[in-house]
C-alpha cells in the first residue's frame, strides 16, 4: 500500500508544462538560377553537417503506374562517369547517405554529409539528376526485386486496403495507381525509366532545399558550380479527368482467403494542404484519430480492444487530399469496430470538445513542431514540405501562433465540413467468408480478389 499511496504521489507533483521557448527562424537565402533550378539555404551550426534534398515535381501520377518509382531507384545505380559500386565507396569515403524516392507528386534525391565534402556530394547529386546511365544489369535486378515486392505486397492487408481506396477515391486521375501490376513491370525496359527521366528531370521542375552548416554565400556558388551544366525544359502535363463524386456509403470487399483478421480502411475526399482550413482540419483530426491519446484510440484501442493501433488522418497531394480512418482488427469485431469509428465521427461533428482535448491536442501539435526543429533533419523537413506545397512565406513562423488561437468552434466546424460521414467510403480487406456479411450492414458491397478483379 505504501509503495502504492508513493507512486501516486510522485505522480501528482509532475510539474507543469513550461512556456514555448522562442523560435528564431535563419534566414532563407532564396535564388533561381539560371538553368531554372530553385535552391533556398538555410544554416544551422548545431553540428559540422548538412541535410539536403533535390525534389523534382514530377512523380508517380506523371507516368504509367510504377514508372518514376523504379526510374528513382535505378538512377541511383550508376551515372556517365560512376558504376553503383563507386557510387557507394564515394559515399562512404565522404560519411555520406544518399537516398532517392518517389511519390505521386515528386521524386526526391536526398543526401546528407560532413560539411567538408559538400563539394563532392553536390557534384554527386548533379550527376544523378542529369548524367543517370541506367545500367542494364542494374535495371533487371531491380525490376526482378520489384515484381517480389509486389507479390509479397498483394498477401499484405494494408497494402491492398491503400491500393483499394485510393482507386475509390479518385477513379480515372492518376492519383489512383498506388502500385503497378506484375504484367506492367513486367513489361518495363531499361527505356522506359530512361525516356521518363530524360522528359521530367529537367531544372526547370526542381526544387533544392539544404540545412546545414555551412556559409550560404559559399554554398550557392558550389551548387552553381556543381549544376551548371543541367539543362532543359519539363514537359507541360497533360488535362487529368477528375475524380468520382461518392454520395452515400458504400463497401469494397477486397477477398484474401485464409486472413485471420481484416484491415478496414474508411476515406472521403478533403481539402489541401494549401486551404486556409488545412490546420482546422488537423486539430479535429488530432483530437478525433491522429494522436495516441485521440478519442479512437481510447474506444477501440483501450476500452474495447479491438485493436492495437489505429489511426486517422488527412493525406494531401498536389491536386486533391483524402481522410482516412485505418485499422486492423479480428474478424469477428469487423462491424462492432466500424460502427464506433462512425460513432465517433459523428460525435466529434454534433459536440464541442472538452477544454482539455483541445489543450492537449494543441500542446501535442505545437511540440511535435517544435521537436521536429531542433535538428538539421527536421527543419529540412518542414521546409520541404511547406516549400513543395507552395505555402504562404511566413507559413512556419506562424504555425505554433495559428494552432494556439484555435477554439472548440473551428474543431466544430472544420469535422462538419470535412469528417463526411454520411457520404464515407468503406474498403475491408479480409477473408469475405468470415467478414462479407458484417461489411454488409454499412453499405452495398463490391467485391474483388487481390489482383484487383471483381469477382
């Protein structure tokens, strides 16, 4: 009893929440260079490093499906005058990590190094974006690494779930291939990944960004120096159809016989990130499913069990922005679990949050934030993000301020426009024997295999 009657006290005198420290924002040198390429530096003395990222505004959504994800991988593989493995011996001289990625909207060259060599990591990064030679050896090992991911990734639930919803969603854009089918990566050659290069990593469509310590004058001319010779005009995109506008609730069953357990997935169609509601949007998202202390959480997480980890959230890309509520739970708990997700939903759109909700939604948002700062990494990231997004100027300077002077009313008022529960697409992934008639009670149901047939 009396360790007991200890602990509660030594709980009870955890101090308070201090004050927000102050943030001082650098400067943001910004500049356009000739070549069309824009670069924004930004110094940060904490350690003798620099984070950067070269973002190219063309992705997954600007080719057949799959095309800009394996063309940004393969472009590591080797350049006009580097084989892979020079590549990375280069980068393990320097203490160096470079990575490339892309999403629907963007492929990213990322890299990271000891200040010192910045030179010789710049001229690495400009020769990827210009100078990828796309070995044919490399290409077809990565091609046959990608056609085993995708196998694995059509026996994973929240893979198909995704892919499911994201077809949903948006119907004939481009934004719903999330993946490619085995015939179409098998079909890829090495031209295919180098034709969607030469047309899309242009300057003209690219966007640098770097943090780190360093001078930002001296800085400028080496990335001057490094890509000078980089040249070229991207392609104007194409009229891309818009997506479906979903009335009503309805099911998409998607079938993987045998799955002890299905990954429900819920989505409508929001704002983006560039409306002035976007943090509105977050705050009643953080309360309603986007923090571990959210109120999905504490219902099918903690009081009833159903399962480990779900979560909410609002997903933009450049054109259009979805809300999503995921889980994975038992089978036999498929119904009972989508009727509270609804249940909250609907409660967070007819009642005002606590005063404490909304406090601690705040705090978890403003010190995320400011957590997120206090590193080279995290402060590229944020700059990225808002950079990419085209953001107003003073868009992070302003953030912390902006969520503080929120009220219980723009939580209100954000759910009731964007928490769309009447009109809420429902994807169930799982075996349809054990689940078909719980997800039949929510709508009328389409079903599919995992290859994406109906059936």
């Amino acid at each position: 009893m009396a360790a007991t009657t200890h602990t509660a006290r030594f709980r009870s005198d955890v101090p308070a929440l201090g004050a927000e420290r102050p943030v001082t924002w650098p400067a943001r040198p910004r500049k356009k260079l000739s070549n069309g390429l824009e670069v924004v530096l930004v110094e940060s003395h904490s350690i003798p490093k620099f984070h950067g990222e070269l973002m190219i505004r063309s992705g997954n959504s600007d080719a057949s499906a799959g095309v800009a994800d394996l063309t940004a991988t393969v472009a590591r593989t080797g350049t006009a005058r580097r084989s892979s493995h020079e590549i990375e011996d280069d980068l393990r001289s320097w203490g160096a990590d470079l990575g490339t990625t892309s999403g629907a909207d963007i492929g990213a060259i990322e890299f990271a190094g000891l200040s010192e060599f910045a030179p010789k990591i710049l001229e690495l990064v400009a020769e990827l974006a210009a100078q990828a030679s796309f070995p044919e050896d490399e290409f077809e090992r990565e091609k046959r690494q990608k056609l085993e991911e995708l196998a694995i990734s059509r026996t994973t639930p929240d893979f198909l779930a995704m892919e499911r919803i994201r077809k949903v969603m948006y119907g004939e854009h481009p934004y719903a291939n999330y993946a490619p089918t085995a015939d179409q990566v098998s079909a890829f050659t090495r031209e295919t990944l180098a034709n969607f290069y030469s047309a899309h990593y242009r300057p003209s469509r690219a966007l640098m960004v770097i943090v780190g310590d360093f001078a930002p004058a001296k800085m400028m001319d080496e990335i001057e120096r490094a890509f000078s010779d980089w040249s070229g005009a991207a392609p104007e995109r194409a009229a891309r159809p818009n997506p479906p506008e979903r009335k009503g609730r309805r099911v998409y069953l998607v079938h993987l016989p045998g799955a002890v357990q299905a990954q429900i997935i819920t989505g409508n169609r929001v704002i983006t990130r560039k409306h002035p509601d976007w943090l509105r949007l977050a705050l009643a998202n953080n309360i309603f499913g986007g923090a571990f202390n959210s109120r999905l959480v504490a219902n099918i997480r903690e009081q009833k069990g159903y399962t480990y980890s779900p979560r909410s959230g609002a997903s933009s890309l450049r054109e259009y922005a979805m809300f999503n509520v995921n889980a994975a739970v038992r089978n036999e708990v498929v119904a009972a679990t989508l009727t509270e997700i609804f249940y909250e939903l609907d409660r967070i759109r007819s009642l005002p949050v606590t005063a404490a909700e909304l406090e601690n939604a705040k705090n978890y948002m403003t010190g995320v934030f400011s957590l997120q700062l206090g590193t080279q990494e995290g402060m590229l990231g944020q700059l990225t993000g808002a950079l990419i997004d085209e953001l107003p100027e003073d868009y992070l300077e302003t953030f912390r301020d902006r969520i503080r002077s929120m009220t219980a009313d723009d939580v209100i008022g954000a759910a009731r426009k964007y928490f769309d529960s009447a009109n809420t697409q429902i994807v169930v992934v799982g075996d349809k024997n054990a689940i078909g008639e719980q997800a039949a009670l929510f709508g009328d149901v389409t079903t599919f295999d995992a290859q994406g047939n109906h059936i």
